[in-house]
C-alpha cells in the first residue's frame, strides 16, 4: 500500500509543468538561461543606464516569467525577468522588469525582440500576468496586466508592449482608478470589476487595432454607479491612441 502511494506521488512529481511562472517551479528551462544570456549576456548585468534606475551599474537578472506559444509551426518563448541592485532583493524593494520574445530555429532561440528594461514591477516579485500577444499578422508583443487592492480600493492597469526595429516599446498604457490616485472602490452588489484588451485585425496594416473593455465602480465607496466603457485603440506612429 505505501509503495503505491509513493508511486502516486511520483508519477504526480513528473506531471508537472515547468514552463510556467517560476515563482511556482523552481526549475528554470534550459532555453530560459539561454534566453537571458543571449539578452543581458548572464544573470549579472552591466550597464550604466541601470543607474538612473537603482543607483548602481549592476544589475541581478532573475526569470520571473516564461511561456511558449506555437503559431503555424513556429515556436515562440516569452521571458519576462527582474533586475535588482542586490543578488539577494529587499522584500519590500520595487524591481525592474524587462523581456524578450524569442522564435525557434532549429535547435536554436533568436532573439526576435527585447527591452532591457521594461519599466517597474512590483513588490514581493510581483510582476503580474505576462503573456505573448499577436499584436499583428506577423508581429508578436508583450502584454503585461496587474491589479492591486488598497484600503478597500481597487487599481487595474494593462502594459502592451510591441515590436519596433526589433525592441519592444510600450505602445498602449491604460487603467481605472479614482481622481485622487485610488483605484474604483469595491461594492459587493456589483459583480467584480475588470479591465481587458483584445486584438483585432485592421485591412491593409502592419499592427493590429486594440478594444479595451472596463467594468468598474465610480464614486465614493457609499454612493457608487456602475460603469462600462469600450474604447477602441488605433497605432500612430508607434503608440495606441483612442479612435
């Protein structure tokens, strides 16, 4: 009895995934270090730009997030890293996050687009929910969304990222919250609130438009009303503007 029961342990060991978010699986892939290598050159970086950002030249490079994605036979790989001024972070220390696309070609990864230095993550490796976006017919992005609950506030936020002369930009950066900074307040009556992008094809272009959907409460947390938008994002010149 006790030997099946090891084997039902095993067998579930060998069931799980890894290549998903590392703060669940601590076995980083093989093509995952090679990414970072190919980007930052290992997991130490230097360069001086990192010093407007954390006071120092040095910068420790750690997979945050990784996910592949397969389209018509290409495979592609999506990593999203932090870089801290410390090999050991402070917990409550806030880190950059940067990231890379890269395409399979044979037995290699390429690099197909990167940014070094994407922008801040968050507290507590928190980076929030990365994933690889067709951002148009033959273009891929990054688009990272986050969420955050404060004193009974709600703050939503999307980050599109997209591929310009192989460097990914930030193209797209919307989110609900109050005019004094807070986020729309929580009411139980309501179902819960939201924030979400789609994609769609446009004739004729390169980029793909994007719709932004939000549902959210506006107003004191006593006397709230119910909101839902739809707002339509066209590319110029290399950032979404509203239609």
């Amino acid at each position: 009895m006790l030997s099946k029961f090891l084997l039902l342990i095993v067998l579930i060991y060998i069931g799980l995934p890894v290549n998903s978010n590392a703060a669940l699986v601590n076995v980083v892939p093989i093509e995952v270090n090679q990414a970072i290598v190919s980007v930052y050159g290992g997991s130490k970086w230097h360069d001086k730009k990192l010093f407007e950002f954390l006071k120092t030249n040095t910068g420790f490079v750690t997979a945050q997030f990784w996910s592949n994605l397969s389209v018509n036979g290409v495979n592609r790989l999506l990593v999203i890293v932090s870089i801290e001024p410390k090999e050991i972070p402070d917990e409550n220390h806030i880190q950059l996050i940067g990231g890379a696309i890269l395409k399979q070609v044979g037995s290699k990864w390429i690099v197909e687009s990167e940014n070094k230095i994407l922008g801040w993550g968050g507290k507590h490796n928190d980076i929030g929910a990365a994933s690889i976006v067709r951002v148009g017919e033959e273009k891929y992005g990054i688009e990272i969304t986050e969420s955050d609950e404060v004193r009974g506030f709600e703050s939503f936020s999307i980050r599109v990222f997209i591929p310009v002369d192989q460097k990914l930009e930030l193209a797209l950066e919307i989110g609900a919250g109050g005019p004094e900074g807070d986020g729309p307040c929580e009411n139980k009556n309501f179902p819960s609130q939201s924030l979400s992008v789609s994609y769609i094809p446009v004739p004729n272009s390169e980029y793909f438009d994007i719709n932004a959907s939000a549902e959210y409460n506006e107003g004191d947390c006593e006397n709230n009303v119910r909101r839902e938008t739809q707002t339509l994002y066209h590319l110029y010149n290399g950032k979404y503007s509203p239609e």
